[in-house]
C-alpha cells in the first residue's frame, strides 16, 4: 500500500456538492462510490443525479425490514445498490438535477448514463479498508458525524466518539500518514472525507479523520460497487 | 406581609445574552453566512442555540485537540435539529455488514 493516496489528484472524484435541508447524504455517498468506480472503468469522471435516488429509491435492507431507502428521511447506501442494479442505472446530474426535497419519480431507462453490476461491503480492518479503496475507487462509508457540526479543519481524532451509532454517510477518497497529532506529539494516520455540506464546511468540504482506530465508527459501513459500461 | 411577584413569562426585551460577547459573535455569523431571521422571537431563539453551540464548540476542542472546532454554518441548528436535517443513514448499529447478507469482501493482502 502506497504510504499515501488521494483518489481526488486522479481525477475520479466530482466537485463537493450540497445536500441542503434533506437527509440526503446516503444518496451523494452511493453516487461518489459510483462516480469514482466509473471513472476507473472508463477513465471517465461523470456527475451522477442524487435525486433520482432521492425520488425513486424506496429499497429496503434485507435484514432490517424498516431501514428503507426514504429520501430526505434517510437510507443506506447498500439499499442504494440494489435498487439500482433492479432500475437500470442512474442517470447524470445535469438529466436528473438535485433539488433537495422528495419529489415525483421522473427516473427515464433511456437516460442511463452508468449502470451498477455489483458491490461488495469490505471487512472491518482499516489496512483493508485502505486496499480496496487503491485498489476499487473511492468507498462509500458511514460513520458517527457527532463532532462534525463544529468542525473547521485539521485531522479530527476525538478522546471519545460513539463506533456503534452510524448516523451519517459520506465518501472515503484517500488516506495520509502525516497529519500532526497535538496530543500525540507526532504524526498520525487519517483518512481523507468527501462530504456533501458544501465547500464552506470543513476543509473546502472535505473532513479528515484519524486512522486506524475505527473512529467514530468510520471502519464499520464501508461498501464498494461495480459498474458496467451503459 | 409583602407579596413576591414570580416572573413567568420571558423577557425578550431584557435577554440575558443581549449585548455580550456571544451575540457579538451571533452577529458576525449572521452576517457571514446570510442568516436571517423572521422575528424577533426566533432571533432571540437561535441566538440561544448559538450560545449553547458555542460551549459545545469548545467541548469538542478539548475532546478532540488536533482538529480545530469552532463556529459552522451549523451554529444556530439544536443538535436534534442538526441531526433531522443534514444526516440520513438509517438503521445505525444495525446497518452494519456483518449484519446484513450482502457479500463482504475477501482479505487482501496487505501485510507489506
């Protein structure tokens, strides 16, 4: 594994964008994993329609009858998957634009610009974690966002963060092995965030996490999906 | 024998963070991120979930030292607030793959 990696300086990961008022973010989390597998498969970047999901996507979880895929009200991302490789594909933002509330399916099968053949969820250990995502494209994950409503920047590495309580979900674009610990005295390991409140939040939209304690549950929902050409 | 008057309603005119150092910052954070707000109740309202944000800003700091935390976008929105509007994974605990039936990756290699 390389001692750092960034799928943003390779081209395969869009423009932060802007959830707004809606419970939304599982949809630019399952649209940024698509958006970098794409780019790998065909070395083309696409920005894929998080409301398509929005407004069509009423998939449920297997085992966890009431997780449903609900809008603004919420969803996960492996729901995300399966109701795309079941619709056919997800159309390109500029077809299908975002306007952050709930709104009429207008989903048309003739617009497909990327269609979803697969996924996978990838196993708990963060090495593993670091693997798939040189080896797959940016990775879907969830994590406990608790200390993300006043976060301004630096590696965010909390004396104490819930694992358990996955309450939001974002991109994992990349890793770092030297963000300066205060605490620590030294260089600690993070991970590289996408996350979808706008470039005014955070580090122009991006939040690093320190790496390889399984922060803030980062290590716990983390999936990987496969593309085909349309 | 002298009658105490007990004070039941809400003073807006005389608020105890008016004028302080809070509402100061309140302001400037009105301004940089185009807040704007209908009533003078609702001013004086969030204004108080600022205040609030701000002891937890400084809670954060201290729990988590090598980030930096401090006023969001975010600032006026409860933690109940902030939660309903701007996160949306469902199923928290439950969610997770080795809960669930889709296939989980096999192990790379990685020891190197």
């Amino acid at each position: 594994l390389p001692e750092s990696f960034d799928w943003r300086e390779k081209g395969a990961v869009s423009d932060v964008k802007m959830q707004g008022t809606c419970g939304s973010c599982w949809a630019f989390s399952t649209t940024g994993a698509i958006e970098g597998a794409n780019f790998i498969a065909t070395g083309k970047l696409l920005n894929l329609s998080e409301q398509q999901l929005v407004d069509c996507d009423h998939a449920c979880d297997a085992t966890e009858k009431k997780a449903c895929d609900d809008g603004c009200s919420g969803g996960l991302m492996t729901n995300a998957y399966k109701y795309l490789i079941e619709a056919g594909g997800i159309e390109e933002e500029d077809a299908y634009p975002y306007t952050g509330k709930r709104g009429e399916c207008k989903f048309k099968s003739e617009k497909v610009a990327v269609k979803v053949s697969n996924f996978i969820t990838i196993p708990i250990e963060e090495n593993q974690i670091a693997a798939y995502l040189v080896n797959h494209g940016p990775l879907a994950v969830g994590l406990n966002a608790v200390f993300m409503q006043t976060y301004i920047g630096g590696v965010s590495c909390p004396l104490i963060c819930g694992k358990k309580w996955i309450n939001h979900g974002v991109l994992l674009v990349g890793y770092g092995s030297r963000g300066y610990s205060i605490l620590r005295f030294k260089n600690k390991p993070y991970w590289i965030i996408k996350n979808s409140w706008g470039k005014r939040w955070g580090e122009k939209g991006y939040y690093r996490l320190c790496r390889g304690h399984g922060m803030c549950g980062i290590n716990t929902m983390v999936s990987a999906v496969m593309t085909k050409a349309s | 024998e002298q009658e105490v008057i007990l004070q039941v309603t809400g003073n807006h005119h005389h608020h105890h963070l008016l004028g302080t150092a809070a509402e100061h910052q309140f302001n400037s954070f009105i301004q940089e991120y185009g807040k704007d707000y209908p009533t003078r109740a609702e001013y004086l309202h969030r204004l108080g979930i600022f205040a609030k944000n701000l002891l937890r800003a400084a809670e954060h700091q201290a729990m988590d030292p090598t980030a930096v935390h401090g006023v969001t976008q975010f600032s006026d929105l409860s933690q109940e607030e902030f939660e309903g509007m701007y996160m949306g994974v469902k199923g928290g605990a439950a969610a997770a793959p080795s809960e669930n039936e889709e296939v989980v990756a096999a192990e790379m290699e990685v020891g190197d």
